[in-house]
C-alpha cells in the first residue's frame, strides 16, 4: 500500500495544502486538494473518494475534482450528514450544477454519492474500509483501510479525545491522526474538536494498553503558523513514548 500526501494542513497558503491523501493512485481520501495537487491523468486514476465529514476544508475539492472528470462517474462515499453537506452547499445548483443528475451537458450523472454507515465495513475498490465515528462537532468518521495484502491503515479525521472506544475494533500498521494545534492551545483544541500532542499521548498509551503495540503515526492537519512548535512536542512525545511519529508533507509517499 502506498499512502500520497497531497495537502497536510489546515489552512492553505502558497506552501500548504489542505487535506487530502491517496491510496495507491486509485482511492482518495478527504479532497481539500484533490484537484489543486494531480495532473489531470493522475486525478483520471481515481475511483472512489472517501469524506471524513463535511467540513469546508476536507470537501472542497469535490466540484473541481468532478468537473475536470465529468465523462465517467465518481464515487464518493461518506455518511448521510456529509453527503447532505456536500448536496446543499457545494454541488448545489446553484454555485455548481448537480453533478449527481443527468443534464443538457452530462450524458451520465459524473457523480454518485454514496452512504457508509459507521461500524460496518465495506468493500470498496477492492479495499475494505471501516468507518468509525470520532469526536468532531459534526458527524465526522475516521476510516481504516485494509488493502488486499492485509495492510492497514486508520485515518482519525478530525477528532478531538475520547478515542479509546475506537481501538477494539482496528489493528492498523499506521495510524494517521489530527494534531492541529500545539499544547499551549490544548483548550481550544478540546472546543474545536482536535488533538494537540499530550492529547495524542494519552490516546497513544491508552491504544497500547488495548493493542499491546503501537503502530507507525504520521500526523496530520497542522496548523501551519504554529507548526514548528507542534513537530518540537511530537518529538517530545515520541521520545517518551518510544515510538515513530512522523509528520506528514505534502508530496510525501509513505510504502506500508
Ligand atoms: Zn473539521
Ligand atoms: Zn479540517
């Protein structure tokens, strides 16, 4: 399995990217810069899009991806309350034409939405992909993916604490998780929905007390001005916790 960072952060600049990552080429996950980050053949590659939740940020890419590829249809999946997002705000009629239905333009809806219901996996482009429900404000999921050959990864979305009912049900290799914020904005951090990096501690050893391992973490989301600050702590953190955690770039691979 090989993981694409297109954008890593939370706000987007000339240097920064909002989130959004591939799978192999073929299955993308959030599209806060699905289209901005790939030429145009390598956004013809992909075949499923995945949404953590409705958030500006994780969705935006949607119509820009679905218009530069209207000839075929793109799946998107994600739950009922980010498909409704997506209907109402983006692919409306209105700012964008609805993609979803046929048209004077399209011979075929370039888009099909399509409903994962948290805690029951699904087969997805050969790939089977769990969604489950974290801590976010809104209806927002985090997916762990398994590829055929058994590799895992689970991507947290953004979420703030209280993962620990998550772990029975996920073994991943990697583990993709919000940091957003460094630890001195841990308040603000528990209001918005997001971890800073003794928040990921805590989550980490309650994970290895559940798991009796800790996988390979990358973290995600940064906010970009406070970024330095943030990698420092997650070093500290990773020391503490003898464990790798990376921070993921834009334009980086990662092979699992
Ligand atoms: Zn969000
Ligand atoms: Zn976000």
């Amino acid at each position: 399995m090989i993981v694409r960072f297109l954008g890593t952060h939370n706000a987007e600049s000339r240097n920064t990217r909002l989130v959004s990552f591939l799978i192999d080429d073929i299955l993308a996950v959030d599209a806060g810069s699905l289209a901005s980050e790939l030429s145009f053949p390598e956004q013809e590659k992909i075949k499923a899009i995945l949404l953590s939740h409705g958030h500006y940020d994780h969705i935006r890419g949607i119509p820009a991806f679905v218009f530069n590829n209207w000839h075929h249809t793109t799946k998107v999946f994600a739950t009922q309350q980010t498909l409704e997002i997506l209907s109402s705000h983006l692919i409306d009629g209105v700012i964008y034409p609805k993609f979803t239905e046929r048209t004077s333009f399209l011979e075929k809806p370039a888009l099909e939405l399509l409903t994962l219901e948290p805690l029951k996996s699904e087969d997805i482009e050969g790939y089977r992909v769990l969604a489950l429900p974290v801590n976010h404000g809104i209806d927002t999921v985090g997916f762990e993916i398994t590829s055929k050959d058994g590799k895992k990864i689970f991507y947290t979305g953004d979420t703030g604490p209280g993962l620990l009912s998550l772990w029975e049900h996920i073994s991943p290799h990697v583990l993709i998780a919000d940091v957003t914020f460094p630890n001195r904005f841990e308040n603000v951090a528990k209001d918005a929905g997001h971890l800073c990096p003794e928040m990921l501690k805590l989550e980490l050893v309650e994970f290895r007390r559940v798991k009796g391992y800790l996988p390979q973490v990358i973290v995600i989301h940064l906010s970009p001005k406070l970024e330095e600050e943030i990698k420092e702590e997650v070093q500290e953190i990773a020391t503490e916790l003898s464990c790798s955690i990376g921070i993921a770039c834009e334009g980086e691979k990662l092979i699992i």
